[in-house]
C-alpha cells in the first residue's frame, strides 16, 4: 500500500464554486501534511501545511486534518480557473526526515 | 532571494553516458531532497539527506549515487544512464523533523534519455 494516496481525478468545478480535495495516509504517527500546487511545467509550490487535527484556513484555502481517520484534505471556495492545476498531498514520513508524496489530483476549473 | 537551484535545466544524454545534476540552496535548510516525477506516478524519492553528511535511500535509488557536498549543495549522479531514467528531476529542501514549514522546489531538470 502506497504511503500516501489520492485520487488522480480529474476533479471538474465550475468557476466560483467550492473544489474538495482528499488524501489519506498509511503511517499513524505521522505529524507534519502539506499540500502543493503544480502547474503545468512548472515546479511544485507549496501552498498549506498543518500539524493539528481540525481545520486551517488561508484565504481561499481551508486545510482539514483528521489524524484518526489518517485523512487530510484542501477545500477551495470561490475556485477560479487560475486554480487549475495538480494538488499535491505531501507527508512526513515516521522519522521526520523525508516527503512521500501522493500521485496528486487535477483540477480543472471552467468559466 | 534565489531559494533553490538546479542546474541544467535541461538534458539529453546517450544511453551509458553519466552526468551529475547539481543543486544548491540559500535558505539554511538542514535536509534535501532528490525527487522524480514521470506521468501518472507522482513525485518519487530517490534519495534525501537529513543533515550534511547523512543520506539515506528513498522510494527509487537504484541507479543512482547522491553527495552532500556540504549544507548548501546536493548532487544526484547518473554513472550509466538509461532510457528508464528519463524524467523530471526535483531538488527540495526543507528544515528538518516534525513542524518543518514544508519543502521548497528548484525549477526541475528534465532529461532525456536516448
């Protein structure tokens, strides 16, 4: 089982709606879960992070972390077609020492 | 406020030949980090370095060597490259241990190799 998984979408909103995006993770002591965006291209840029359970916002950002249920996830209110892009779930790994990534979501935002 | 660095930017290579990608970064940062990225497989680790001096094994090694030069600098080398090592290859640096602020990405290095 892959250590961090998401589903590769594509995930299709229209503009000015709400996009949700999920990931979950296989190592229970993990404390650190980030989410990148990527455009096409283009290098990963890092966009959230949070270390708590509940909920992280920023902007138009909101980071939700569930440590019992090992689920984080990215909602994105007022989703704009500049949101169109591959969302990165990130995890550290159980020493703290390295990223695993997951395969990522595509979002596609029409106007 | 250059962050991280990759050089080249851009590669093509023969089937056999070596090359080192290079990678420096100005943030400080303790530990660093070698991804590769194909489509459909996401970011894979090749190989990290949690401290200068230190590195360990990721996802994906085989075929692969590091060095960390010192804190700033990290170096991936291909001694005999082949067509399944044609990728996009990230650098990354972060501060080490739970509560890091996260990685930071250089430009990516795409390599072909024929």
């Amino acid at each position: 089982q892959k250590e961090v998984e998401q589903n590769s979408g594509p995930l299709s909103v229209p503009e000015g709606a709400i996009a949700s995006l999920n990931c979950t993770y296989s190592d229970r002591v993990s404390q650190s879960f980030f989410w990148y965006r990527q455009y096409s291209g283009k290098s990963p840029e890092l966009i959230m992070s949070i270390y708590s359970n509940g909920d992280k916002e920023d902007g138009r950002f909101t980071a939700q972390l569930n440590k019992a249920s090992q689920y984080v996830s990215l909602l994105i209110r007022d989703s704009q077609p500049s949101d169109s892009a591959t969302y990165l779930c990130a995890v550290h790994n159980q020493a703290g020492t390295a990223l695993i990534f997951g395969k990522g979501t595509t979002l596609s935002v029409s106007s | 406020n250059a962050g991280v660095t990759q050089t080249p930017k851009f590669q093509v290579l023969k089937t056999g030949q070596s090359m080192t990608l290079q990678c420096a970064q100005d943030m400080n940062h303790n530990s660093m980090y070698w991804y590769r990225q194909d489509p459909g497989m996401g970011l894979r680790l090749i190989y990290y370095s949690a401290s200068e001096g230190t590195t360990d094994k990721g996802e994906v090694p085989n075929g692969y060597n590091v060095s960390r030069l010192n804190k700033r600098e990290f170096s991936l080398r291909l001694e005999s490259a082949a067509p399944s090592q044609t990728s996009v290859y990230f650098c990354a640096s972060s501060e080490v241990g739970t509560g890091g602020a996260g990685a930071f990405f250089g430009q990516g290095t795409r390599l072909t190799v024929v």
